[in-house]
C-alpha cells in the first residue's frame, strides 16, 4: 500500500460549460467542429478540454449501466514472448469476468502510447492495464486526469501515485550477478535498457550491490544501455560487445536480448558457455523452448497479470478514492547451462 491515490472523475461538457463560461450545447457543438460556433471559441473551447483530459467517446453516452465490459492493454513490444505471455494471462482473467480485451502496440513510442491512450477512452473502456513507455509522464498523467481507472504493469514512475504491479527488479539483477560472482566472474558486462525506464535503474541497482558485497569495483565501462525492442536492439549489441573487452559473463535486460547476444557473439566464433556466460530475465523458457537453455531470473507472469487485473477490477467496481496499491512480486534465479565456472 502506498500514497493516497489523486485520481478524477471524467470530465464532462458540463465541466468544460463551466470552466469557459460557455452552455453546454455551445461546447458540444464547438467539440464537434460546427461551423455555427465561432472559431475562436471553437479553438479556445477545444483546448480547455485537451487540458483537462476530455476525450469524446464513440459509444452512446446513453448507455443505462455506464460500462462497456472493456478494457484496453497497452504494451510496448507484444512481439516480445514475455509481453505475449502477460497478454494471454491478463485475456484468462479478462474472460472470467466476461470482460474484452482492447490490445494496442506501442513498440515503446511515447508518441504512439500517446495516441493507444486517446483511442482506448474514445472506445470507452472502463478501465486501463499499461506498461508505459516512461520516456514522459504526461501521457499516465492523461489518463489520471480524465478519470480512467487504470494499472501499471512491469514498471511504475517513483514520484507519481498510481496503482501498480512489478517484479522486484531490484533482487533480480542482484540475483543474477552475485550467481555469476560466485562462478568466478568479475568482470560483468550488463546489456540494459534505457535509464528512464523504471526496471533498467532497479536492474543496474542490484548489479551494483552484488559487485559491492563481492569487493568488485563498479566500471561504468561495462554497463551498455540498448533499445529493447524486437529487431532494434541487435546492431546496438554488436557495437556492445566490440567496445568493451575482457568480460567473461553477460547479464541482458531481458531473454531476448540474451538470445540476441549469444547469436552476435556465435557470430565471432564465441561459444556460449564455454567463452562467455550468459544470464537473461524473464524466464520465457518456462513456456517456450529455446537451443540455449538459458540461467534467467524468474518472475511471475500469471500472478502479475491475475494481480493487475484484480485491482483494475476493484476500481471501476468499486470507485478511484482510496491508497494507491503498490504490489512488487519476488523474483528467482533459474539456473540452466548458458552459465558455468570460469
């Protein structure tokens, strides 16, 4: 449980009436771009909304019981196996309820997140389950403004309140390197995502600390951020492992770029593990098989999305007001034989 949630109810033309002075018939007809309405109060009127996070819907405003059933998702890369697996457990527990599912792509574009959010409350979904880009807030920020329950999955923004459900990013990647610690390796090379997201600082973090309890001195040098995007992120891998020398062992942000660096690197005729170990996160195995049966950290797909869910569900039944809940699930190594002794 955190801070109190500072969540709104919807705006209304009413709200917007009152807000610039004008009838409510004025304002819905400048909304709807009618000629009849000057355009300069159809200007001033359609920013007023904007700022306060209007969003006409298409469904009929008539609807007895105010609920459509709905909720969108919107996720950054659903090619990644990682986000396909949340998306199916969040769809079960969706079902359930007799809830439909609205997916939407990002492909971690705040632009286009942007965009995802503007057409998900045009839908009038009830509610929101999203992975922001965190590239920039203001985009969660709409969506509080205009009084969509809504959840963050897999990162949350640390000075904002908002319901969320994480992995302890933290005791992952201190997890995964005091493991590759205590096979001898002391110069570790981490493969992250960027630094604005929320899991890449915890990552890094627990990186950190397990050098400092193994008296092994933090080089900068060995820490790479990489766009972590399907197709994106493999030339910047590359360059990774040309500009840094002497590790012996990799942590990768997530399973797919610990398979995109073991592909780079056979490339070079580097084996993994008999040159170089390697540790992922995410734990994709625990669906799929892969040729390289890879030491990962482990969290819980299913229970985060059974969870994120859950708490979607209590705010739209249930109202806004109340603590945010703030929910960090453990995480555990799975040891395989992408890692081994130095």
């Amino acid at each position: 449980m955190g801070r109190m949630c500072h969540c709104l109810r919807r705006v209304s033309l009413k709200d917007i009436a009152e807000k610039t002075g004008y009838s409510i018939n004025t304002v819905s007809r400048a909304l709807k771009d009618k000629e009849d309405i000057a355009e300069a109060t159809r200007k001033l009127i359609k920013e007023t909304a904007r700022k306060m996070g209007y969003i006409s819907t298409s469904f009929s405003s008539s609807l007895r019981s105010g609920y459509t059933k709905t909720i969108a998702l919107i996720l950054g890369d659903i090619s990644n196996p990682h986000f396909a697996i949340i998306t199916k457990e969040i769809e079960k527990n969706a079902w359930k309820h007799k809830y439909s599912l609205l997916i939407i792509n990002t492909d971690e574009d705040p632009d286009i997140e942007e965009q995802a959010i503007y057409a998900a409350i045009s839908k009038k979904v009830d509610g929101i389950i999203i992975c922001p880009t965190q590239k920039r807030k203001s985009n969660v920020e709409f969506i509080q403004k205009a009084g969509i329950p809504f959840v963050l999955i897999g990162r949350y923004f640390e000075d904002m309140d908002t319901d969320y459900v994480v992995c302890d990013d933290k005791k992952g990647g201190y997890l995964a390197i005091r493991h590759l610690i205590e096979l001898g390796h002391k110069r570790i090379l981490f493969l992250n995502g960027p630094g604005y997201i929320s899991s890449a600082r915890e990552r890094l973090a627990g990186y950190r600390k397990a050098l400092s309890e193994g008296s092994i001195e933090f080089d900068p040098s060995l820490v790479c951020e990489i766009p972590i995007t399907l197709g994106n992120s493999g030339k910047h891998i590359s360059k990774a492992l040309e500009k840094t020398s002497g590790y012996t062992a990799i942590l990768a942000f997530s399973d797919l770029i610990a398979w995109e660096t073991a592909y780079a690197l056979g490339k070079k005729n580097i084996r993994t593990p008999s040159d170089i170990s390697i540790v992922g996160f995410d734990d994709i195995q625990s669906r799929f098989y892969f040729a390289i049966p890879l030491t990962t950290i482990r969290s819980s797909k299913s229970g985060m999305a059974k969870r994120a869910f859950d708490i979607l569900l209590r705010r739209i039944n249930q109202g806004l007001e109340g603590e945010c809940i703030h929910d960090v699930l453990d995480v555990r190594l799975v040891v395989r034989s992408s890692t081994k002794n130095i």
